[in-house]
C-alpha cells in the first residue's frame, strides 16, 4: 500500500483527536464522585425531616465539576428538587470528613443544611 501525503496527514490527524479524546475520560471513574448529606434545619417540621430522611434514601452525588462556587448552590437547588424535595432553600453546604463504618478509611462528603420556605 502506498502511503499518500493526504493518507498520511488524514491518519495523523485521527490519532491527535482519538489521543484527545481519551484524555478527557480519565478523571471518570466510579470513585471520583463525592456523597451528598442533606440535613434538615433545626426548626424543621416534622414533614420537612422526613422528606430529607427520604431524599438522603437516595445516595445522592455530586461530580468534583459541580462542586465549586456559585454553581454549587445552582446545583444544589435542580438536583435536590429533581429527587422529591421542594419547599426548600439552601442555607448552607460545606464539605466535612467522616469514617466508613466498615472500612474505617476516611472520606470526604458535602453536608448541606436546607431550610423550609413553605408557610
């Protein structure tokens, strides 16, 4: 087979952009996520614990991406009111060490502390 200029610059091109590709792939793994906590606020009703017991039911995670600064918040508010809970405002979130039970290796985990805004 004779290798053209073309053939060749087509193949190098290829390989660029498959190399590429790749890369981007590499920090998703199944462990790169981080567990959410939701924690009710203090003066909570007794429905609103319940929702957030029921909401912590559904192991929710959050990607090191949507971790960080105002998007945090955003995120907080579309994904918490995508799994069932609604009535609520974020009042605030922050990020806390804990040790797995079986394990006994540390972990890091987003504790965030919502409060009721139904009247």
């Amino acid at each position: 087979m004779i290798l053209s200029r073309r053939s060749f610059l087509k193949m190098a091109g290829l390989t660029v952009v498959a190399a590429a590709g790749a890369s981007m792939f590499t920090g998703c793994g199944a462990f790169s996520t981080t567990p959410i906590k939701v924690v009710a606020a203090k003066d909570s009703t007794k429905e609103f614990q319940a929702a957030v017991a029921e909401l912590n039911k559904k192991k929710l995670v959050v990607w090191p991406a949507d971790a960080n600064g105002a998007y945090l918040n955003s995120f907080l508010m579309t994904n918490l009111t995508a799994n069932g809970l609604s009535g609520f405002a974020v009042e605030k979130a922050e990020y806390k060490t804990a040790k797995d039970a079986e394990t006994g290796k540390e972990y890091k985990y987003l504790e965030v502390t919502v409060k009721s805004t139904a009247k």
